[in-house]
DNA sequence: CCGTAGTCGCGACTCAGTCGCAAATAATGA
DNA sequence: TCATTATTTGCGACTGAGTCGCGACTACGG
C-alpha cells in the first residue's frame, strides 16, 4: 500500500463522513501519513507549516482530536520518555505493541498473534467493547541490554540515575 | 496480605534501601497503599495532608518519583479518561490490564495467563528486557454496551459527541 | 547529641493542551 | 457562478500538571 494510496484513502473517507475538508487539516493529515516515526503536536505543527504556513497550533490539536474521534489514528505515550506529550500515528488493520528503550530512547514496534488472542478474550471475558487498546512496555532494548551488563546494581543510587 | 503487613513491608523495603524515612514519605506511602482506587497526584496530596497538613505539592511529585525509580509503584494513564493526570498503583506481583469505560468512566482491572505469556514473547524474540508494562483498552463496558445497542450510527455527529 | 548529606517548602516557572470569540471559508443549492 | 450558512480558523488568554532552584530543616550514623 502506497504512502499515495494511503492518503486518498484516508482524505476520501473523511469527505464521505461528511468532514468539511480545509487546506490546514489536509495539510496535517498528510503529514501525519507520510511520517517515518510518531510524531508529536509540535513537531506535527512544524511539518504542517512547511504546507500551510500560517496554520494554528489550536487546529493541529482540534484535527488531532478529530481523528482520534473518527478513529483513524491512534495516540500513544510511549512511556512519557520525554516530557509528558502525545504521540500520534494512523490506525494500522493490526495493533502493536511499543517497546521504548529507557536507556537509548528508541521505539521499536511488536506484533503477535498472542496479543489479538488476549483482546478478544477480554471482549469475551469482561463483556467489554474495545475501542482502542495501547500496549507500552519499557525497558532496555537487545543493544542497551547486552551493554549493560556490568553495572547492574540495585541500590538507591544507581535507581536514580536511572531514567526510570 | 493485609494493608498494614504491606504498608510496613513497603516502609521496611526502602529503609533497605538506604532511603531516608521522612514524616512526609510515610504519609504519601500509606495513603497510596490504603487507598481503595487509583489516585492522582491531586488527590494524593489530599489525602496525605489529612496525616501531614503542610506537606507540598513538589514533595509528593518527588516521593512518586522516587517510588517509581525503585519500581514500587506503576504509572498509569486511564485513557486520559480526565485530563492528562497520571494515576499511581502499588506495584502487584502480576501484571493487569486496566479497562476504561469511556461512557461511565469506571476503571475495571483483568488478568491473564496471555498477558504473561505475551510478555515472555517479546523478551524473548525482540530481546527486550522488560521493566514495566502498561496495557489499556478503552472502550464501553458490559453495561454501557448493553444500554448503547440503539443509538450506533457512524457519522460525525456521532463521533464527535463520543468522549473518543 | 552532633554533623551533614539528603530532604522539604516555597514561589516562580515551563509546557502541553483548551477555550471563547470575531473573521474567514467549504459545501450546498439556486 | 454566486449567495447563504453552518463550520472552521487564528488569535490570545487561560488552565492545570508537573519541574526547579534555593535557603531552611531534619533523619540518621557516628
């Protein structure tokens, strides 16, 4: 599926819900599509300004809001890794698991079976609609792991230093 | 295990560790340990006051903290179900989802043997060495979707009305 | 009971996100 | 094509959670 596809698809889907389609939330749509990696409201306001340059930090968040309810996008914190932001990216068919890295900061991205076997047993289970699910986990990532090896102690100090 | 066999096992832990046993920490402690659901920052300080009347704001953000570095207490968003506050949980031995119902609010907990199971998949094939997981499904509970069957359209008027 | 490293309270600050309102505009139908 | 109108936008002021620096205070090992 092309970024291409992909953006008409979702622009489309939104005139067909009757959402009034202005250049300043075409311009965030877009770039919230063709991002490489979560983006946050600021950094999703700084990209849409190379489109629309006088668009508002208030629209970036109304749009943002207006995905969120149309559930085209899903919004993550990623563990608060730095400072207390959302992070935002288009709804996938399958839901993932993000695993922040404590000690390098990297996000990286895990899907299985086993966690589509877990939701619909809490549907079943719980008698519970779900609507959106967020899976984080933090910890250190296969490379900050293998390095720190040697400096594992358990003590006040060293759990402070600690990011978390 | 009873709420004083834990307090004192939470208090004895961290002079243990070499932690320093203030008025005010033990305030803060026993009041996230008593407590019946999960507490906000806010009502923490609340609640603690009602033990030390003149303890800070700034103390008590300090004291989570610190409990959150020696992985005593767990962090948790709800959903974001009322603004942006982080709620506090005394760290259990096994994981749990939190289940948020975003039409009346209420905060269910689940446990499975899956969620188990789907954390030792990503240690063991992403290579990650998990050190908290926080797993939240929004979405209606038994009640509410029993009492929604009526009024399910899709438009933006709909979606717009709901919370998200 | 002293000394001191660690903690506290205070007040000022940061920063993400929200809101109300007047001006601008997308979509509709004539 | 253009007038109408319900929506959306930009702006600026605001909110509320959380942070920080600093001088005063205090837990605890000696």
């Amino acid at each position: 599926m092309s970024p291409t596809f992909e953006r008409r698809a979702l622009l489309d889907e939104l005139a067909h819900k009757g959402v009034r389609l202005t250049a300043q939330r075409r311009a965030v749509i877009e770039v919230i599509q063709e991002a490489r990696d979560h983006l946050d409201a600021g950094s999703l306001l700084e990209l849409a300004r190379k489109r629309e340059p006088n668009i508002d930090r208030a629209t970036v968040y109304r749009t943002i809001e207006l995905l969120k309810k149309l559930r085209l996008i899903d919004e993550l914190d990623l563990m608060h890794l730095q400072g207390e932001k959302h992070y935002y990216e288009v709804k996938t068919k399958r839901d993932h698991v993000h695993l922040a890295c404590f000690c390098c900061g990297r996000i990286e991205e895990f899907s299985s079976p086993l966690f589509e076997r877990l939701k619909a047993e809490i549907a079943r289970e719980a008698g519970f609609e779900i609507r959106v699910t967020r899976l984080e986990v933090g910890g250190a990532c296969r490379a900050c792991a293998a390095g720190a090896k040697s400096h594992e102690r358990e003590d006040v100090k060293t759990a402070t230093a600690l990011s978390q």
